[in-house]
C-alpha cells in the first residue's frame, strides 16, 4: 500500500475506534476514582429482598416433568422441605408432613459452613489475621502448652490433631460434649492425639473451638455476630443460633430455621459471597473454603463438603448435616438446593436427589 493510501486511511480509523469505544461505555457515568464496582456477576444477578422472587421451572430454563422426579424420592426418603432455586428464582418448592415455608428445622452440622463464614468475616475485619494464626492466641488454656502449635487452619481442616472420637450413638467425645454445661471447654481440654497436620478425621470438637475464638477475636459471642455480619444482611430472619447452659454459641451446630432461609446462606456461597451490593463474605474466604483444605480427604474444604457424584456437575459442593440435612451449590448450573426433614439415615443418596435436578436443566 502506498504512503499516501496509509494516511487517508487514518481519519477513518480513527473516527471507527471513537465509535467503538462510545458504543462499550454505554453512555453510563463512569464511577469516581476508588468508588467500588460489583463484579459483572453481582450486577447481572437477581437478589431475594424480604421474600424470595418465584419463578416456574420454565421460565429459569428447567423441565417441571423433571423435576417431579424430586418429589417422588423425596416422598419415600422422609423429606420435610425442598427449595430449590434457579438465577436466584425459587423454581421449585415442596412440603410434606404438615411442613411449609414458615416451618423451621436444625441445621445440625450445616451450621459448621456458617462458622466458616464468620471466621472469613472476622479476617476481613482484621480482627483475626490469617488461617496460620495459632488458636491460642485466642485460647489462654492453651499457651505455654504443645498445643500452641495448632492453627486456625488445623481446625478448619479438621487435622488439629487433638483426641476425638465423633459417634453419636455410642458413648464418645461428641455425646459427652454435647451433655456438658459449657461444650466449648470440653473441647478446650481435649489432649493432643497426633501432630497438627498430620491426619484428617472428623471433628465437632475442632468447630466448637470457634465459639472461643470468634468470642475472643470479635468480643461478641459467634450467634450474636452471625446476626449481625452474616444472617442480617442475607435477610435469614428468624434465624436462632443455639447455645450451651453457659451461654457460649455452639459453632458445630444447631442453627435453627426455614428451608428457605437455608437457601439463602447457599445463594450467598453460590454468589461468591455477595449480597446485592455488599461483599459480605471475601470472595476469596469463599474460593479457599470450597477447595481440598488437605491431602488426606480431597472432599473436604473448610467446613463445606466437595462430593465428587456421577450426574452431578463436579464443581458441586454442600453442607451437610446429621440427620440429612443439606444445602446443595451448583455453581455451573446456577442452582441452590435444600433438604430438610426427618433423618433418613443410609438411605439417603445424593446422587439420586440431584440427578433429576441437573438432568432438568434444558439450557446447559
């Protein structure tokens, strides 16, 4: 191309690249200089106010016939409650045996999740500062002892290393725990079994320590700051956080309310812990709780499980709790959702409750 033929073409690109650039800015005021921007997921996303948006199975891309696949596992598998959601829509919901969306249930161990929330929260504040703080900074019982070296992220993991056996049928730690006046102090004084980091097993009294440190790190007891860090901003009103006869908050457990509200907490996970325009939960908090926190068992995270199912998405993690109780995010799929009800024990499958779930969404 001649010289000349190069410089007629300049006016012309440059008035194309104007007109490209009008067009992606929208006409939109830009933001002042370090007023924050949601993220294009936040600002596209649908947010429940004092009551969930209802939509139909269709309308969020769902078969309904598919669906009623769930009702009919549910009806032989003891279900009290089912919502699920779908683009922060709820698309489909069922109750049984008298239940309906105002009746309440015990998260048993769903509430473990929501420690692992206020613990995010409280580094976010500061108040904590990593994972890798000893807990006994927070824990005077436990200074000057070999149990110094156990970390926040030890109990997070469940590979504190302190003696613990979970079995709530049999005399054991979680039985003698949960009868104690104060169950956090009992925790307090279990002995250092193995190294910290060295072995995973599962462990209610590592959560129950939480209770101390958030108490200690927040000078608020951990239901009171849930209330006001983590279910008052989601709108999960009514929410009631149990506690022990000494008063402390029973951070392994216990958080009684509706199956919607449990949705909420899932949607909160499922948004990358955003909440309309308030990050309430760190995003980051968020992506490190939901991956392996350790090499012995790859499905587990910081108090949220990581299921690896058949027909089910493989980014697909939950709470879980006794008695199955669960709160089920798939982040592919756009989906929360939550079981509640009477325990049905082994019977119980996962798979078989979501795969109609996943197998009804027609716009993958």
């Amino acid at each position: 191309m001649s010289p000349f033929k190069k410089w007629w073409l300049i006016p012309f690109l440059f008035a194309a690249s104007l007109l490209l650039l009008m067009s992606c800015g929208g006409g939109s005021e830009s933001k002042a200089p370090g007023e924050e921007q949601p993220p294009q997921q936040a600002q596209a996303a649908v947010w429940p106010g004092d009551d969930w948006e209802v939509s139909t199975p269709d309308g969020e891309g769902m078969d309904a016939t598919r669906l009623e696949d769930v009702g009919s596992y549910c009806e032989a598998h003891k279900c009290g409650a089912v919502v699920i959601t779908r683009h922060g829509r709820i698309v489909w919901e069922r109750y049984w045996g008298g239940w309906d969306e105002s009746s309440t249930d015990n998260s048993w161990s769903m509430a473990k999740s929501m420690t692992d929330a206020l613990v995010g929260i409280a580094i976010s504040e500061g108040k904590i500062k990593s994972v890798d703080e000893s807990a006994a900074d927070f824990i005077p019982e436990w200074r000057g002892t070999r149990k110094e070296e156990i970390t926040l992220r030890d109990l997070l993991s469940m590979t504190s290393g302190l003696l613990w056996n979970e079995d709530y049928y049999e005399e054991s730690d979680m039985i003698t725990m949960i009868t104690s006046y104060d169950q956090t102090a009992y925790a307090i004084d279990r002995p250092r079994f193995h190294d910290p980091g060295d072995d995973w097993y599962y462990s209610s009294g590592d959560t129950q320590l939480f209770s101390a440190i958030i108490r200690a790190a927040t000078g608020m007891e951990a239901g009171q700051y849930a209330q006001e860090k983590l279910f008052g901003p989601i709108g999960m009103k009514g929410a009631m956080w149990d506690t022990d006869n000494a008063g402390h908050t029973v951070t392994f457990c216990c958080v009684y309310t509706t199956a919607r509200n449990f949705a909420r907490f899932g949607y909160l996970f499922l948004r990358n812990g955003r909440w309309n325009d308030k990050q309430v939960v760190p995003e980051d908090w968020v992506e490190e709780s939901i991956k392996p926190s350790q090499w012995e068992n790859q499905s587990y995270g910081y108090y949220w499980w990581l299921q690896d199912l058949p027909d089910v998405p493989e980014d697909m993690f939950l709470a879980d709790g006794f008695q199955t109780k669960r709160i089920y995010v798939i982040p592919s799929l756009d989906i929360v959702a939550v079981r509640i009800g009477q325990g049905d024990g082994d019977a119980w499958d996962d798979n078989a409750f979501l795969k109609p779930i996943v197998e009804a969404v027609v716009d993958k």
